[in-house]
C-alpha cells in the first residue's frame, strides 16, 4: 500500500512527546502542582504545561494553518518555508498513523517540509522542497530583524525585481540540433493522453510546497485539470472538487504563465503580481498536451492515487541551477532544445516542454523534499536500483509568441524571470479503473486518449 510522505503525523509526534515527557518527569509534575496551580492562579496551569508541549490549540489546529508553510500568519506567503513550525489538519490522519513512523513517509503537513522551523530534520539536513528554501541573504535578513525585535519579511526578495537578461534569450537559428536536454524525454511503447483544456484558473499559491500560504509561490501559476487547487488544497477538497479534463480525471497540473511585457495585467498593484515582479498580460497557451508515456525496457506500472510528482526548481537561478529542467523549443524546431527563451521566426509559436520523473520508489506518495520518492531514468529510460517504472508525463505547452524578447515566465522576485526556473507540479486524482487503463495502453503499444 503506497505510504504517504510528509504531510500527516506532526500533532501526534507531538503528543507522543508530551506523554513521554509527562512520564519522566511524572514525579516533578506531581510535586510542582500546587505550585503550578498557584503560578496560574489556580486555574488549570497544569492542562496548560500539556497544551504548550502538544502544541495546543495551535496554529496547525485552524483551518488556516495549512495556510502556511510557516505556520503562524507573520511569515506567510512566501513559500520560504521561514517557520515551519505550525501543523495543519491531517488529509487522512488514520492512513499515516498505522505504522508510527516518521521517515519522511509520513505526510505532516508543516510548512510543507514536515520539520523543523528550518526544514531540517534530525540529521540537520535541509530536505525542504527547493521552493521552500531560502537564500543565505534572506536567512541573514530575518535573523537581523529577529535580533532587532522586527518581524521577518512576508514576502522575501522583492528588493532583487528585475527582469531577464538579454543573455537569457537565444535566436532558434542559433540552437543547434539536439532532439533533447536536460532530464527525462526518452520514450518507449505506446502512450495516454488527457484533454484537460489550456487554462482553468490562475493564482499565485503552491499547496504542495508552501501548503496553506497565501501568495505561497510569490508567482502566478496556471492551473488545468481540478477546478479548485490552491493554497488550502487537501486531498478531500480535491476529490470533491470539479475537473476540466474531458474524462472526469481530477489530478491537478500547474506551471507559471507566461507574459507578454508589452501587455499589463489584472494583478498590477496585486501579490504574485507586479508586487513580486510579475508584470505583463497573461497569456493563455494556444494548446496544452498531457501526455503519459512508456520508458525503458519494462512495462510500466499504474500511476497510485494521490502520487506528488514535481519537475524543474522554481529557485534554480539562486540555487546554482539545482534540479533545473527546462526545455524550450519552437514549433517547426522541435529537435532544437534549448534553456534559454528561443526567439522563434514568424509564422511559428514557442513551445514550452515539462518533463517528469517517472521512476517511482513504489513506497511513498510524497516526500519531504517533493522529489526524494521520483526519479528521472537513465538515457536509455530504464529506472535505476529501488525504482518502478511508472507513466512518464510529459507536457507540451505552445504560445503565440510576442515579438523579440518581450515576454518571460513567471517567477520568485529574486529568481529574476530567469528561463531555467521553469517549473511544473502534478498530483495524480485520476481513478484506479483510469490509471490501470492508461498503464495497460502504454504496455501494449496503443497510443490512448481520455481514458
């Protein structure tokens, strides 16, 4: 049975610990009470001790603390992750408490990384999603602001705005041949395809990197496939929601729009917006292909319910380029691939090309990092030691393209709009009866459409 990652047992964790501590220091405990009673003028002191170790009413007990990564309203919506110290509502608490365990197949939702206010686990290493890390100068930031009693800052990096280099656009002609880039794009057998529409709804949250956070992504995504993902998304408000996929398919995919610079916005004045450095009409794609593909030289296995797959960094300009993958391209060039935004001839449309993971742990749903339980296969598509091949999801995004380089993704203020910050998130809602249909395709060679 396909476990859950890191969004689920923090608030037991929690008061499993204030037991154990109970019990070891049952003696202090009983011997302290009266003067507990007294401290809290005889008011219950001692429910409180239990309150503020098991976390109490807190944060992770509203409906809005799942609203932010953080866990407490004076960081959120960054999707920094700059608390991470309040936990939010468990999706399906009974699945994740069976084992007990807390190996990051355990899906607590705080501040998207299941840990500590720095989303560092025991180890002290940081497994926070990529988006939810932040740059040594906005560590350095809140710490001088802690250590003059100020709070941090909400919304991180907007003092770094600016737009992309020219160095960061390239003539296609200039591109030479090479069919692909970067991770993932090799295929084998058959294929499923999902007719999801191009573009359903747009905001500027993340619910899986910077759950519950307004403004979480600091950047306006566009959404296809469920009607109502955004920052308080759980599995529950997913399943009940509505789909624009032609099959009834609910999953969720999302990416940052595209704009023309030419053009201005509805959100001028708005978070995730120019406020964050996002300026320019939003456009709509002119066609966006779901595509699930085989790889490698085994049969693929279905997609489980609920799977978190990630692709690209949103932060991979300030992250060195860390687990960038994107890939641009033209229509008429289509085996000239390039990271960098193609300055393509008249008469033909830019291409956007996001390609996932899809080799599978055959374990976890999600983890801490997003990206732990996936992975890319070889160059011949095969998955390495621990992985099941699993559907490779490929989405093929076309634009009409504005003239010379006025037009740039989406993108965190301190990212800079830079092209390899290209980004896409997906969580597969489809049925069982679906997923084994689209598997069964790809095995046997078909190429499949809305099953």
């Amino acid at each position: 049975m396909p476990r859950r990652g890191r969004h689920r047992t923090r608030l037991p964790l929690r008061l499993l610990a204030a037991v154990a501590a109970l019990l070891v220091g049952g003696t202090a405990v009983v011997l302290g009470g009266s003067a507990l009673a007294k401290d809290n003028g005889g008011s219950g002191g001692g429910s409180s001790i239990l309150s503020a170790l098991t976390g109490g009413k807190s944060d992770g007990d509203s409906k809005d603390s799942k609203g932010s990564d953080s866990g407490d309203s004076d960081d959120s919506g960054s999707g920094d992750s700059q608390d991470g110290s309040g936990d939010s509502d468990s999706k399906d608490g009974s699945k994740d408490s069976d084992s007990g365990e807390s190996d990051g197949s355990e899906k607590s939702k705080d501040g998207g990384t299941g840990h500590d206010g720095d989303g560092k686990d025991d180890g002290g290493q940081d497994q926070s999603p990529d988006e939810a890390k932040k740059s040594g100068d906005q560590k350095k930031d809140d710490q001088d602001k802690q250590a003059k009693g100020e709070k941090k800052v909400e919304f991180p990096g907007r003092d770094k705005i600016r737009a992309a280099g020219a160095d960061r656009y390239v003539d296609i002609a200039d591109v030479p041949k090479n069919d692909n880039i970067g991770e993932g794009g090799v295929f084998s057998k058959g294929s499923y395809s999902v007719d999801c529409g191009v573009s359903d709804h747009n905001n500027s949250d993340n619910y899986m990197a910077a759950p519950g956070k307004r403004n979480g992504a600091q950047h306006t995504h566009d959404y296809v496939g469920n009607t109502s993902t955004n920052g308080n998304s759980t599995d529950e408000s997913l399943e009940a929601a509505g789909t624009s996929c032609r099959n009834g398919d609910k999953s969720t995919f999302f990416w940052p729009v595209l704009r023309d610079l030419n053009g201005v916005g509805d959100d001028v004045g708005r978070d995730g917006g120019s406020l964050d450095g996002n300026v320019g009409r939003i456009l709509t794609p002119l066609s966006a292909r779901l595509t699930f593909r085989g790889h490698g030289d085994s049969d693929v296995t279905p997609l489980p319910q609920h799977l978190m797959n990630i692709m690209g960094n949103a932060k991979a300009k300030v992250q060195d380029g860390k687990n960038a993958n994107a890939k641009y391209t033209c229509t008429g060039h289509t085996d000239q691939i390039t990271d960098k935004y193609p300055i393509c001839p008249t008469g033909t449309n830019l291409v956007r090309v996001l390609d996932y993971p899809s080799c599978w742990d055959g374990q976890n749903l999600e983890s801490k990092d997003l990206r732990s339980h996936m992975a890319f296969p070889d160059e011949r598509g095969n998955c390495g030691d621990g992985f099941v091949p699993v559907p490779a999801l490929r989405i093929v995004l076309t634009y009409d393209q504005p003239a010379g380089r006025a037009f740039s993704i989406d993108s965190f203020p301190d990212n800079q709009h830079d092209p390899s910050t290209d980004h896409s998130d997906y969580e597969n809602l489809a049925s069982k009866e679906q997923n084994q249909a689209g598997a069964d395709c790809i095995n046997s060679g078909r190429n499949c459409s809305n099953v």
